[in-house]
C-alpha cells in the first residue's frame, strides 16, 4: 500500500513538472514571438516612411518575409499609414500591395477564417489600396450572418469604388449602428470618400440620412439647418426626425421652433430622456427646456444639469 502511494506520488509530481515546463516554454515562445513581431513592425514601418518620403517611386523590398506572420505584419503595418495619415497618395503602396500580393493572400485568409477573424481581414483588405479584381468577390460575405463580416465587405467594395460609394452605402440592407456609423466618417475625414452633405441628408435612404447628419455635427455645417428642420416632420421621428434633434443640439441651434415642438411630442420617454440628457450636455437652458416638455420633465432635466455641476442661464 505505502509502494503505491509512493508511486502515486512520484507520477503526480513527474506530471507537475512536466506541465510547468510546457508552461515555461509556451510562455517563453510566446514572448518571443511578440518580440520579433514588434521589432518587424518597426523595421516595416521605417521602410515604408523612407520610401513615401525619398519620391523615388521605387517599390522597398522587406526582409523575411517568407517567416510565419511576416505578411499579416506587413499588411497591418501599410493599413496603419493609410488610416493615420491624410491626403496620402496611395500609389506606392498600391505597388506594394500588388507586388508582394497581400490582397490575394488576404483574401485566402477570408475564404478560409471565420467570424470575427474573417472580420479582421477583411477589415485590412478594405484599407489598403487592393486590386480591381478584389471587390467583385466581396458578394458572398456581403451576406454572411456575422454582422461585422457584412460591413467590411461592403467597406472594401466602396474603398476600391469610390464613384460607386453612394449607391453601395444605400444598398446596404441593415441600418448602420453608430459603430458603422463613426468608421465611415472616419473614410470621410480621411478623404477616402469625398461627398458632399446635401445629397446625404437629402436621401430618402435611411443609412446616407444617417452618414448625413453625422457629417453635419462632426464639422459643424450651420448651413444644414434649413435640412435638418424638413427632417423634423418626417414619418419616422427616431430614424430621421430625433437623429435631426441631436444634430440641432450639436450646432447650438435655437430650438424653441413649432417644428422642434412636434417632433418632441411624437418621441417616446426613452427618446425624451435622451434628447434631454444630450440637451443638457450642450448647455441649454432650463427656459428652452420648459417649452419643449412637461413640468414633471423638467424636474428631471433640473437634476441631470445639477449633475454637470454647472450654471445654466
């Protein structure tokens, strides 16, 4: 009985030893691997700066290439130049990517991943400057469940057809999430999609109302004002007239209108709520307030503006 324990004890010892070393060891690699992927990184990095920036035109050449992970370094290393700079001229990098033929290994990458891996790729494939023949097979994930999948493919058609950006953001079946919503304004101030307001704000396709409005708040065209009041009595008061409301605030814009009043009458208490926490948040004045909602309202509004610590007049 006591050889048995013994044993017992030596192999459950021998089996603690040998899993701390398996730790030991995957950690050890994974800290390696890390290491050499930021190192790559940056050795990418300056050799992609150094060639935008020398205008020689002539396509860098980067090292190991050929080791395990080196293309998604690279692929994610020219995604982040595009991304963070503006007014980029893209046609080095367009060499780049056809030469090294990172949007035909992407694409394997898509065909054969899935959820939100395939998202990530997909999300690379539309930042960099692919090929004419990438957006056709962007149809199939176009309908795929995941959320996310949908909206990068359409993302990478629009990047790689930008005349066509209107019409693939209306055709669009989902409405955009304000997630959606804030990507493509970054497009936008990128100059990656040059368009202007009105025919967004104009459209009777909810998603471009919705791009629309964003562009309007974001770079604070008063000039829509006039747009934004007609979208007050439309039929859908949250899809377009609350998401106008919101605007309105955004531009410090007088409220005190028939057109506000109606369109305030028609939203739910959740939508109200909101409407005057956002309200608050802009600095409007309590008298403003007492013309748009009921006494009981008010006292709620009295309490979110006490809550901000500041003096309303």
């Amino acid at each position: 009985m006591n050889l048995l324990l013994i044993i017992c004890a030596v192999c459950s010892g021998a089996a603690v030893v040998g899993l701390s070393a398996l730790w030991a060891v995957e950690t050890l690699k994974v800290r390696r691997q890390g290491g050499f992927r930021s190192v790559l990184q940056r050795r990418y990095l300056h050799i992609v700066m150094s060639a935008l920036y020398s205008g020689r035109g002539a396509v860098p050449r980067f090292p190991m290439l050929r080791r395990a992970g080196s293309r998604l370094v690279l692929a994610e290393t020219l995604a982040g130049v595009v991304s963070m700079t503006y007014g980029l001229d893209v046609g080095l990098l367009r060499q780049v990517v056809a030469r090294y033929g990172l949007d035909r290994w992407l694409l394997r990458r898509v065909r054969f991943a899935q959820g939100y891996r395939r998202a990530r790729y997909l999300a690379l494939l539309a930042v960099l400057p692919v090929g004419e023949g990438i957006p056709p097979r962007m149809a199939r994930y176009g309908r795929s469940r995941n959320r996310y999948v949908r909206f990068f493919a359409l993302m990478t058609r629009v990047s790689a057809e930008p005349l066509a950006a209107l019409r693939r953001l209306a055709d669009h079946a989902v409405p955009f999430s304000d997630t959606e919503v804030a990507e493509i304004m970054t497009w936008l101030r990128r100059g990656a999609l040059p368009v202007a307001y009105e025919p967004l704000v104009a459209s009777p396709s909810f998603n471009l109302r919705r791009v629309g409005l964003s562009v309007v708040r974001q770079f604070g065209i008063e000039e829509a004002e006039p747009l934004l009041l007609r979208l007050l009595d439309g039929e859908e008061p949250y899809a377009s007239g609350a998401e106008a409301l919101f605007t309105l605030c955004a531009l410090h814009r007088p409220l005190v209108r028939r057109e506000v009043s109606r369109c305030v009458a028609r939203l739910n208490p959740s939508q109200r709520r909101a409407l005057m926490r956002y309200m608050a948040q802009c600095s409007y004045s309590p008298q403003v307030l007492s013309r748009l909602f009921d006494d009981s309202e008010s006292a709620y509004y009295d309490t979110i503006v006490r809550s901000y610590k500041r003096c309303l007049v």
